[in-house]
C-alpha cells in the first residue's frame, strides 16, 4: 500500500509510504491523493481537515522519474499535467491542509508539501529544490514559487539548490512552525483538532474567498470578501432555528 490512510473523528491522514523508494511519487499515489483531496468536503460529512505525512525516514525525494523518459512531448506534458493537478487539488481543496515534513524532502514533493494551508516541519528536516544541479530545468517549480518567493531567495534555491533546515524553511517563507522531531507528529495532531473544533462553514467561506482571489486583482479582492461575508451572516440570520 503506498498511501496509508487514516481517518479518526473529522481529520482524514494520508501518509506517503514507499519507503523503499525513498517515497518518491508515482503515478499510482499521485492518482489517489488526488482523488482524496479533490473529494473532500467537510460541508457534506467529509474530513474537516486532511494530514500529509510520511512513513519512513525522509518525506520524499520528489517524483518517481520513468525508468525510460519518453520523447514524446506529449508524454511529458501528461506525465507533469498529473502532478500539477495534484499540487491544485491541494490548494483548492475544501477541508483545510496540514502537511507535517520530516527527514529531506525535495523538488516535486517539497513543491506538493508546501502547497497546504499549514506546513510543519521538523528542526532536522532538509528540504530543497535540486533540479538544476542535476540537470533539470525546473519551470514546473518555478511556475508557482515564481510569484510566492522574492526574486533573490528564488535564485538561490533554484541555482543552488541550497539545502535549507526547518528553521530556515520557515524563515523562507516555505513553513509554518519549526518543532523538534519527536515533537512532530503530537504538534500537527494539536493543530488539526483545534481546526476540526470550529466552525465548518466559516473555513469553507475563507478557503472559498482564498480559492476566488487567487488570480483576482489586488483591489477587487475587498469588494469579494465583503459580498461574501454579507451573504453569510444574511444565511445564518435566515436559517436560525
């Protein structure tokens, strides 16, 4: 089974677990988180919350490469078409996203793991995007953290392929909280069940206004938000027992 996964009260786990393979992800994972974070809706009795995690000694080195890359151009844009699907399925997923980041985790999957709404991760963690040291233009990367980091931080992850610590992934701007190892694990299930605590449709109205504004102008996002909230407010007002 290379995804385990888990659901206790509203809070769905979803751990990587190839440890074999270095929990790199392949097309058969990808699919079912995929299906896991597109189908989640804590409106209709899903999963409040969904946990990214990982079994094993590492988070996972990125994606699982064919063992021979087709020429086809069309093969490799289907190929990275899935995994992109899969990092917007995590960003516009309805239940709110933790991902917990132990051990390196690295290009494809460091790109997946930091899409979620709340990122922790572990002071032993190394985390990086190593692609132009081997070869590998990395514009999938690219295309999100292009406009997520400044320009400077940017060049230096990607040219270098720095390795960066928990403490400086937060730093980075790529985490949320940096905690000891073997603090992890009780950490992120502290914080999910605060977030299964409390309102389920005040989230989805936030995950909603997040989702709309993504391409939205700067100035126009007030007038969204505002609509929304009123709209709300006018829904609880009128459906109050």
């Amino acid at each position: 089974m290379t995804l385990i996964r888990s659901m206790k009260g509203d809070i769905l786990t979803l751990s990587l677990n190839r440890p074999e393979a270095d929990n790199r992800l392949s097309p058969e994972m990808v699919h079912s988180l995929l299906d896991e974070y597109r189908s989640a809706d804590p409106l209709k009795g899903g999963p409040a919350v969904i946990i990214l995690k990982a079994e094993g000694s590492l988070f996972s080195l990125g994606r699982q490469r064919p063992a021979q890359q087709s020429a086809d151009p069309a093969d490799i844009v289907a190929e990275f078409s899935l995994i992109q699907s899969l990092n917007e399925a995590v960003q516009n997923c309805r239940a709110v996203t933790i991902t917990a980041i132990h051990g390196q985790c690295e290009g494809a999957a460091l790109s997946l793991a930091s899409r979620a709404d709340i990122v922790l991760i572990a002071e032993e963690a190394e985390v990086s995007f190593p692609e132009i040291p081997h070869g590998i233009p990395p514009t999938i990367v690219l295309s999100h953290y292009r406009y997520v980091l400044s320009r400077h931080i940017l060049g230096d992850l990607i040219f270098t392929g720095r390795v960066l610590s928990g403490a400086e992934a937060v730093q980075f701007g790529l985490a949320a909280r940096v905690v000891k190892l073997d603090e992890l694990q009780t950490e992120v299930e502290k914080v999910a069940g605060l977030v299964a605590g409390y309102d389920r449709r005040s989230i989805a109205l936030v995950k909603s206004f997040l989702a709309q504004t993504e391409d939205l102008p700067r100035h126009a996002a007030p007038a969204l938000g505002i609509s929304l909230y009123a709209n709300e407010i006018s829904h609880r007002q009128l459906t109050r027992p």
